[in-house]
C-alpha cells in the first residue's frame, strides 16, 4: 500500500541495487546566471562553455568553471595596472624625462666687468635623473678658457647643483648653485674662486624618442671674498639624452 505522505520515488533501471537513503544521482538544476566579462583569451572559451552547458553537468563544476573566468578576466586587468595607468606603477617610455639623463652642451658668453668684456666660452657636461616628466636635478661641471687681448688665455673650471622645471611643452627655466674659477680683475692672469650660481630660461626640441637639444639663456653671477660680483651671460646649446 502506498504511503500518501512520501514523495513518488524515480523508477530504478532493470538491474539496479536498491536505492540509497541519498540519492547521489544529478538533480537538474537552472542555469546560473552569466555576466560576460571583457573579452580576454581566457574568457571567451569559458563563456561559450558556460552558454552551452553539457545536460547533467554537476552543480559543483559549472561553479568552478565560472571561478577560472572571474580569475581570467581579473588577473590580467590587476596585471595591467601594476604596470602602467594613473592608478598603478607608470614606467619610462618615449620622451620621458625621468631616470638618467646625461648630456654635452657649448656655452658661449663673457664675463663683464665695469671697463672690459672678457670672452669665457665653456663646455658643459650635465647629468642627474629625472623626478618627474617635467622636473630633473643633477650635476653640470663646466670647463672654459677667458681670453681677453691683455692677459694670457686662463683655463677656469666649475661645478653647480642644478634643477630643471619644464613649464608648458619644452619650456624650462632653470636654476644652479656652485662655485667657479673666475677672473681676478685686477689685471693679473691669476684666477679667484667664486661662490654662486646661475639662473636662466630655454626651451628644448625632442629630436627623436629619447634625445633632445636644448637651447638656453642664463646669467651667471659668483661672488669673490674682498673683490665682490663677478658677472657673466651665456647662450647655451646642450644635447641632452633621457
């Protein structure tokens, strides 16, 4: 006699043992619910396996299977923006100032003084690093000779702290503070030390993805213990690599 209370069973195949308390054979179950990702080499296969399911997949694998495609599409993108992007690391690419730099310049310019004007062309070596794309410091030394028609040629050396800000495109003013060997002034060839610094503006020209030329104007001033200002200008052309 058949018990009205209990659920109708699922008929046995001919052959099979008894049923057990449980019953592990697949329950149908709906489909879950697919919210397609961006479309990534991982995704797409998962997706379309997910779209057409096999009939009987268990529960548990359809699970896993939308576990690697949320996996697929989240690793790559975490990826990307470690790499580059406001959000994440950004690294150095073409034309930009930061890391190493180094770069040659040629200086010409002269040393004024109240009844004379003695030539002081100079050669630059500038190098530092870049802190941001529109700010670099470094180290310039400078070598140059003063000619002047009364003395002999003096060869004189320098070095300064320099810093860089780029303003608007290629547009730069620059500042530096160090010391210098200058003329004495008084008319003899000997040369002083002078403390001090220079300040000036330029403007620089990509020539390729990491080469530049700059062109600059400064005015340079060193200040000599018991003989005071000595003065100087310079138009300025430096190669720069980044």
């Amino acid at each position: 006699m058949m018990n009205p209370m209990r659920p109708p069973q699922r008929p046995r195949p001919a052959g099979a043992s008894p049923a057990s308390p449980i019953d592990p054979s697949p329950i149908d179950t709906p489909p879950l619910p697919l919210v397609r990702p961006l479309a990534t080499p991982l995704a797409l296969p998962l997706a379309r396996s997910l779209d057409r399911p096999r009939a009987g997949a268990p529960a548990r694998a359809r699970l896993f299977t939308l576990a690697l495609l949320i996996a697929g599409v989240a690793l790559p993108a975490a990826a990307e923006a470690a790499v580059t992007g406001r959000e994440g690391v950004e690294i150095e690419g073409p034309r930009d100032r930061r890391g190493f730099y180094i770069g040659p310049g040629l200086n010409m310019g002269a040393q004024v003084f109240t009844n004379t004007i003695v030539p002081a062309p100079r050669l630059d070596l500038a190098f530092g690093g870049g802190v941001t794309k529109k700010f670099t410091l470094g180290l310039v030394l400078n070598l140059g000779v003063y000619v002047s028609s009364s003395q002999a040629r003096k060869a004189f050396f320098g070095g300064d702290v320099e810093a860089t800000g780029f303003l608007i495109k290629g547009f730069f003013i620059r500042g530096a503070v160090g010391g210098a060997g200058v003329p004495r002034g008084d008319g003899t060839t000997e040369l002083a030390f002078g403390l001090g610094g220079a300040g000036g503006l330029g403007y620089e020209f990509w020539l390729n993805q990491t080469a530049a030329l700059a062109l600059s104007l400064s005015y340079d001033a060193r200040y000599v213990a018991g003989m005071g200002m000595r003065q100087a200008g310079y138009l300025g052309l430096r190669f720069t690599w980044y």
